[in-house]
C-alpha cells in the first residue's frame, strides 16, 4: 500500500526526545523527564490542570475575597513586624491603585530580598488569592511581576506580555525547580510549533456529529484557550477542546477494543456439542439446585461453547454468587467433547480449593483432575507434566504455574482464569495460546462500574450472576474503635460456642514487610495466651511453605481450628461456609474491594454472619469513608461505584496490572459520556469498514497501531 511521506515525517518529528525542543537545555531537560515526558508528543499532551483569567486587572475596591485576582498596585508603605497572637514575624506591603488598598503578606520571606524588590512607590502587578479577615482583606505571598517605574497605565505594559498577561494563562503540572512561568515560556512555542503535527485521522463525518474539532486545533485551544472561553467550562474540563481529545482518545481505544472482539468473530474455534453425559449427572448429585441467574448465564456460556467462534466470555457475579459451580458444568462440557480444561487461579491457597471442589465431582464422574504447582517436587511435576500432554487428565488446576513454558496440553478446549481482576490481559493471552483458539472464561467478583468494563474488558462478551444462592442471611457490619474491640472478641467468643469460626485479618500488602508480618505473628501469639486461651487458633501467611499453609487450610476446613490468623492471603475465593465472623484488624488499610472481598469469606452458609472492622488509632479521613461504606452496604456493585470515586480510575485495579491503559486526557468519571459515544461510533466505523480493510479506513489503521503499539495480537491486524 502506498504510504504518504508526509505523514510519517510529521509524525517522526512529534517522536524526538524533549531534548530537541527549543528552549529546553541540558538544566530544563531532568525536570520535563521527571514530569514524564520524553518525546515531542509527550509534552503536546501535558495538559493545563486548571486555568487563570489574566485578561484583565481588578481594581482593588472589586477583589473578591476567596478568588484568584490579578491587580495593579502601588508600594504606599513596607514594613517588619511581630503578630502577637502568632508570636511570629511576617513582612507586609500595603498597596494601592485608584480604587482603594489592600495589604499583601509575607509569613516565609528573605527580607533584603522583598526590601529591593518592593520600595516605596515601586509597581507591579500582583497575583495571589484575596483573603479576609474580618473587615480586612489581604493577600499572602503573591506572584509578583514589577512594572517599569516611568509607566503611566499598567494596562499598556500587560499587553506587551502576552505570555504572561491579558489572556487566559494555563497552569501546569510542575515539579521542583520549574515554574509556571518557565512552563508558558516552554510551552507556549512548543505547541505553536508542533501541535499541527499531530495526525486527526478521525472521519470528517463523525467529527461533525459529535461537534468535535480536529485535534491540532484542539491542542492549541487546550494549552491556550481563546479570549472568549468561558473560564467555568474550562475549569470543570468540558470545554469543545477537551472534548475532542477525550473522544480522540477514547475512540481508538474502543476501535482496538473493536477489532478485537471482531478479530475473535473470525478465528474458528471449537464448536462444542451438549452430550448430557456429564453435566446432567452432575445436576443430580449436587446438593443444590442452580439459581435462576446461575442458569441464565449457563445458557450463555453454552451458546458460546457451541458456536463455531471461540468464547470470551466473562464471568461478573459478587463474592458468594457460585460462580465455581457455573465454570464447573462449562468444564463438563468441554470434557464431554473429548478436549481438556484449564483453571488458572491468582493465590496457592484458592488454586488448591478449587483442586478440591473440581476433584471431588470429577472423581465422583470418572473423571481426571491434577494440581499445577510451583512448588511441585520436579519429579513429580515431570510426570504431571506428561500426564497433561498426553492427554491422560481432563482438567488441571494451578497458579500461573499453568502459564509456564512448559506446560502442554493435548488439547484445551476450555480455559477458565478466576478472579481475572489479580491478573492482566497478558495472562489471559498466554492461557489462549496454549491451545488453538480454547473458549475462554474469566470470571472476576470486582464488579466493575460499567465505564471501566467498557474500557478493560471492552472485547469480552459480560454475564452478570445477579443473585445469591437461597438462604444467605445479611451480614451485620459493625467498626470498633478503640476501647470497643473487646465488644468485637465477645461476638468471636459467642459465635464459636455456637460451634461456628472465625477468621481475624491483619494487613500486610506486601508479603515482603517484615514488621507487618511480625505484627501478624505477634498478635497470634497474643492471641493464643491471653483472649482466646481455650479455643485452638491457627496462623496463615505468604512466606509459609505451600505444604504449611496446605495443612493449616485444612485443619481450619474441617473445623480443627477455631480462629484463623491470616495475613490477606485469604483475600480471595477461600470457601468455609462454617465461619461467621470475619474481623479485619487495621481496617484503614485495606482498600474497598479489598474489604469486600475479605468480608465475602463469611456469610456463605445459612447461618448469620459478622464482619468487625477495627481501624487503627489515626485513621484518615477516606479510610473513615470506606469503612463507612462497608457499614452502609453489602452490594458489591454500590461499593465498587464508591470505591472508583474515593480513588479515582487509575487507581481502582492497579492500572498497569488490569491492562487498563493510562488516560493521557480523559477522565473515566467525568467523561463516561463521551465514552459511550466514542464506544458507538468505533464499533460502527470497525463495521462499516470491513474491519479497517476500506482505502478510506487506512490512515485510521495507521494511528490505530501507533496508538496501541503492539498490544493488538488478538485482533488479526498488525
Ligand atoms: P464465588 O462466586 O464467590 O466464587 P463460590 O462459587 O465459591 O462463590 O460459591 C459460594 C458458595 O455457595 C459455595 O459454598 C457453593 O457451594 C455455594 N453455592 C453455589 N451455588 C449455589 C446454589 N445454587 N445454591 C446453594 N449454594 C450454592
Ligand atoms: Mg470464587
């Protein structure tokens, strides 16, 4: 295909290392790279975070108390003194212009320095936000540019400096030893320069439907918004200019997320037939019956299965849903068509539970599961290891140990990846490729408010468990503080009079933290001696051997142990629908879907259940607000939505690790509007343009890879 010169310098030029911007020396040059930028194209996208109005000066009788001023002042009187309340020296200037006077106020200051620069009669523009006290207004450490000592009207003067005066100014993100004003110097010709550079591939047509304008245009507009920009609109980010980055942004997204799903479409998988020969015996041994929604999405996943297109499928229903018993009769069916299955689990712990779960109807079937391990002796995975190529196992389980190198399969028809939220998008892969073209099901108990499963899971086709097994009871959530916790070891005792257990938590996110782990073991110990000296207590954490943590889960399983001390090693997917009570010990520190997901270990059975969380002495103020959301509510869904807003997107899943791409521009939250819209025109524009295969559709493709660099593999383009 012929490939248009031009572009491809326009677009090498924004790939040149900052270094080559003009302006920027070998002392600016660290400071931009510990802002993050290392190209051209980097600095272009560094957006102002808020706006100021320079456009004009305020005379000093009109200063807002609580705003952001800009106003012209001359020196009337400067001066030292000592406040009496404060004990502390401050430096004060009064000013004055036509209008009235006002003091500015200097609490941090090298005296010889603001001596010189404001004498007595002296000029200048004044910037600073007006505070008052009382009938007193006054401004504290202003940005202060001196004016000439022969000029008439100041307003002249500011006209010459456009880049410092007379329009809305941006202000950047900084770091030590730049400033604002360094910013505009850089920036300024930079965008001037470049911005038209930037390729807007985006059709002519959906620009005008969605009242977008070409992205060079809106870079400018961004770093440098017109005179007759509303400052309100820019400030809350909803300007047209920003718009049109956001959707720029969000619409190659959604085309990648687009072909792939596409790309999907068009590989051959296998087509499954439902033989009953496992399945129904299964349903009649079980000790339950599916609930309805459990069915609905059993339907789902069966029609996928029997589609000659391979199934992505994922899997969302809250802690406690049965989700297993779901990825068990998709197992089944696999099995049934003579092919083998995969479940891939995030923790040692829940790979050996679902071992136990999958081995126990397996076996009762006449069927073969194994156990994957790291930890695995290497004769004994050796032999595992052929087992699984030979095809002499049905269904293996494990940690990532399944994602190995060496691990073969004779051939997998079905993988199936739990609590996909621990994993990223690249393991979902890997598992793919250990056969041609398995159905595939991710299961994840994060429900994820539906603009982030739109952006991370965009490519997979959602069922949603709505509803929990028959019988479960509320759990009562209550915070302890202080003085309270011997309320919360009452309820403990209580509970395993009554024959029932109890999980209690300490944090230790990362298992590497000697004093976090010390401070688990020695409350244990504590524990043991001085609460609970009658009950038997058992102790679980990361840095214990697998045969170790094995033995303890187990003894906690069959009710040997009472309590169970555990680090978050349990976080996830672990099953002991005998324990009621879950306390979590420095609650504070645990993050929402964190908390959930712990308090999802009790309430499994028809008992009532407890969840007590003990926050430590100093909690803050969002720790106050997750606990307390923890109280509110037990829907997974409204704690999801509240976690993402407390946190904010980047932080939700752990970027990087979920596979979510780093926003330049857009806000999950703010532009969930834009998102949608951008989603419907990419999935359209992928339609109609025979997946971008179209002449008119080719300098799309051309950005869409540039963008998304080589993390397109499912999507047949490259
Ligand atoms: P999760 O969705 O969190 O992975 P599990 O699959 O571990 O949940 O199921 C939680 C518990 O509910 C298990 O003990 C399971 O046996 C039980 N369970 C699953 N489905 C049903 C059902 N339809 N009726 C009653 N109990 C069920
Ligand atoms: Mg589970």
């Amino acid at each position: 295909m012929p490939i248009n010169n031009s572009t491809i310098n326009q677009q090498s030029l924004l790939t040149q290392p900052i270094g080559s911007i003009h302006g920027v020396g070998p002392k600016m040059l660290p400071k931009l790279k510990k802002l993050g930028l290392q190209t051209i194209e980097d600095a272009l996208y560094h957006l102002p975070l808020r706006y100021e109005d320079r456009r004009r000066l305020t005379p000093i009788s009109r200063l807002r108390p609580g705003s952001q001023e800009v106003f012209f002042g001359r020196v009337l009187a400067a001066g030292e003194s000592t406040t009496t309340r404060l004990r502390r020296k401050i430096y004060e200037v009064v000013v004055a212009d036509d209008s009235g006077q006002i003091s500015l106020k200097w609490f941090r200051y090298r005296k010889p320095w603001l001596q010189k620069l404001l004498p007595l009669g002296k000029q200048a523009v004044l910037i600073g936000e007006v505070k008052q006290f009382g009938s007193v207004r006054e401004v504290h450490h202003p940005d202060i540019e001196i004016l000439p000592d022969n000029v008439s009207d100041p307003l002249q003067v500011l006209l010459k400096d456009p880049l410092n005066f007379g329009r809305i100014l941006p202000v950047y993100p900084l770091t030590e030893g730049l400033s604002q004003k360094q910013a505009r110097k850089i920036w300024f010709p930079l965008v001037t320069q470049y911005a038209d550079n930037v390729a807007s591939p985006l059709p002519e047509e959906i620009l005008h439907r969605q009242n977008l304008m070409p992205i060079s245009k809106a870079l400018r507009q961004v770093h440098w918004p017109g005179n007759q920009s509303s400052l309100h609109t820019l400030e809350q980010g909803r300007d047209q200019a920003r718009n049109s980055l956001v959707f720029d942004e969000f619409f190659f997204l959604e085309l990648g997320l687009a072909l792939k799903r596409a790309g999907v479409q068009l590989e051959k998988g296998f087509s499954f037939k439902l033989e009953h020969r496992y399945t129904l015996p299964l349903s009649k041994i079980l000790p339950f019956k599916l609930t309805d929604a459990q069915r609905r999405v059993l339907g789902e996943i069966k029609q996928d299965m029997c589609s000659p297109q391979p199934m992505h499928r994922l899997l969302q229903g809250d802690v406690g849903s049965g989700k297993t018993i779901v990825a068990l009769m998709a197992a089944l069916i696999a099995i049934e068509n003579h092919t083998q299955v995969a479940v891939v689990a995030p923790t040692e712990i829940l790979a050996e539970q679902h071992f136990r779960t999958f081995d126990r109807w397996l076996q009762k079937l006449g069927l073969k599961a194994v156990l994957l391990q790291g930890s695995m002796s290497a004769p004994v995975k050796r032999e595992t290891l052929q087992q699984i190529a030979a095809g002499e196992v049905d269904l293996i389980v494990g940690t990532h140990a399944v994602l190995q190198e060496g691990v073969e399969f004779n051939l997998l028809g079905l993988g199936v990846v739990d609590e996909q939220h621990r994993f990223g998008v690249k393991q979902r892969s890997l598992l793919k490729h250990k056969g041609a073209n398995p159905d595939m099901l991710v299961m994840t108990a994060t429900p994820i408010p539906r603009t982030l499963s739109m952006t991370l899971y965009g490519d997979l086709s959602v069922s949603v468990i709505d509803q929990l097994p028959p019988g479960r009871k509320p759990i009562t959530t209550k915070k302890h503080i202080g003085a309270q916790r011997g309320k919360a070891y009452q309820i403990i005792k209580e509970e395993i009079e009554q024959g029932r257990q109890a999980y209690i938590v300490y944090p230790l996110i990362e298992e590497s933290e000697k004093s976090d782990l010390k401070a688990a073991i020695d409350a244990a110990e504590q524990l043991k001696k001085e609460i609970f000296p009658q009950f038997s207590i058992g102790v679980l954490h990361g840095r214990m051997k697998t045969e170790e943590k094995d033995a303890v889960m187990n003894s906690f399983r069959e009710g040997d142990l009472q309590v169970l001390v555990s680090t978050t090693v349990i976080e996830v997917g672990v099953d002991v629908p005998n324990a009621t009570v879950m306390m979590i010990e420095h609650a504070d520190r645990f993050g929402l879907s964190q908390l959930h997901q712990l308090r999802g270990r009790v309430g499994r059975g028809a008992d009532k259940s407890y969840c007590l969380l003990i926050p430590s002495d100093n909690y803050s103020e969002d720790a106050g607000r997750r606990l307390q959301v923890m109280v509110d509510t037990e829907d997974g869904f409204r704690i999801a939505e509240a976690d993402l807003e407390i946190r904010g997107p980047g932080d939700f899943l752990g970027t990087r690790q979920a596979g979510l791409p780093d926003f330049r521009v857009a806000n999950l939250l703010r532009d969930a509007r834009i998102l949608e819209q951008a989603r419907q025109e990419a999935f359209n524009y992928v339609a109609q343009s025979k997946q971008l295969t179209t002449p008119e559709s080719q300098s799309v493709r051309k950005e869409l890879l540039h963008r998304w660099g080589g993390r397109l593999e499912l999507a047949n383009i490259g």
